[in-house]
C-alpha cells in the first residue's frame, strides 16, 4: 500500500459552507494542494452545489486547476432544506487537471453501459440503399454506450457520515480516472467510502480527515475490507 503522492486521482467532498453544522466550514488552500499532489496524468474530482462551486471558481483558477467537465449525481431520494424552494434532489462533481499538463495525457478510461436501444445509425445502415461504394471505415455495435452525465443513485440512509457519497459512485469516478493499482487521495474522506470504493477496484488509497472520530471508523470500515 503506498503512503504517499503524487496521486493519479484526487477525490474531495469539501463543506460546501451552507448548514449551520458545525463541521460545514469551508476550508481554503485544499485547491492549490490538490494541484500540487496530482500527477501530470492525474486529475481532481470535486463534490459541490452549484452556489459552493460557484464561490470557490477563482480557487480553483489559482490554485492551477482547469476543468475538465462534470456530471449530475440525481438522488432518487433528496431532501430539501427549505419549503419555497425545490426539492433539491442532485449534486454536481466536477472534474479538473493541472494547468500545466495537456488534457490528452490525463488518464481518462471513459465508461460504457450496455446499450437499452439499437444503435440508430445501424439501423439507419441497414435501412438506405447505397448506390455507391461506403467508406471503409465502419461502426459495429458492441452492445454498449458511453455513460452519460447523470447518473441516478440514491442517497446514503443511516451510513457513517450525514454526507457520505454512494460507494457506486465514487468507483465511476474511480474507474474513469485512476489506472489499475493506481493511488486515490481523499481530501475529505469522512466515512471512508472512497476507500472502499477503490479497495474493491483495485486502487490505492490515502484518506486524511480531520475528525479524529470519524477518521476511526473510516479505519474500521477500511479494515474490514482486508
């Protein structure tokens, strides 16, 4: 197990600073360490709303991230904090690399689904007459779709944190973002998901938290896995 970066992949679940819990105070510096531990190839996943990532922008731009994209987690079972607003039911994850390294170099293992329908343009193929000669390059049908970028999971009910992440999702992340026996660092690891999300797809992990507590149960988690 390694003990330390640079990370092929960096996951962080900051406090977003919009409860009055005690522990959701935001926390500043984590975006230029975060830069500062990937590996040119590597790349930073971050949970966020879209008002805390809207806040931390100039953050991240001097931190020497760029982004890469994002998805939509959509929790079949959100909750809303307040009555005249709607139900808020997603969370974004945002995807960003170094400045200095070149998007094509970043790990990136895009990942597939089994396909629901027919691909269109076999069936479009398959259905016109061509009068002349087709070029040789061609598209077989694996069966397969790239993912899209929302994806439905439902909230974590009675885990270890009050924010903890689906251990489905984070291996998405993992998956797409970190090679093989890579390292995973967890800016925020909280209960520990992360951790077992790549203790079970054959990654390497690093967790830091501050909570001397839940750092001990994100550990027994951990263990438990061995």
């Amino acid at each position: 197990m390694a003990t330390h970066g640079p990370y092929d992949l960096i996951i962080a679940d900051p406090p977003y600073g919009v409860t009055t819990h005690a522990w959701d105070k935001r926390v500043d510096g984590w975006h230029m360490l975060a830069a500062e531990c990937l590996k040119p190839s590597g790349s930073l996943w971050v949970f966020g709303s879209q008002r805390y990532l809207l806040a931390d922008a100039d953050r991240f731009d001097a931190g020497g991230l760029r982004y890469a994209q994002d998805i939509i987690w959509r929790k079949a079972n959100g909750t809303g904090f307040a009555a005249d607003r709607f139900k808020r039911v997603h969370e974004i994850v945002v995807q960003f690399y170094r400045r200095d390294a070149l998007w094509r170099e970043v790990y990136n293992d895009v990942q597939r689904v089994p396909a629901v329908t027919r691909n269109k343009s076999v069936q479009m193929r398959r259905a016109v007459k061509h009068t002349g000669a087709i070029a040789a390059a061609g598209y077989r049908d694996d069966g397969t779709r790239i993912m899209k970028s929302v994806i439905e999971l439902n909230s974590v009910r009675g885990g270890f944190h009050g924010t903890e992440k689906p251990v489905a999702l984070l291996a998405v992340l993992i998956r797409t973002s970190c090679p093989p026996g890579g390292l995973v660092g967890d800016f925020f690891a909280g209960s520990g998901a992360a951790g077992e999300a790549a203790a079970v797809n054959g990654r390497n992990y690093i967790g830091c938290e501050i909570d001397p507590h839940m750092a001990e149960k994100a550990r027994g988690r951990l263990a438990a896995l061995a």
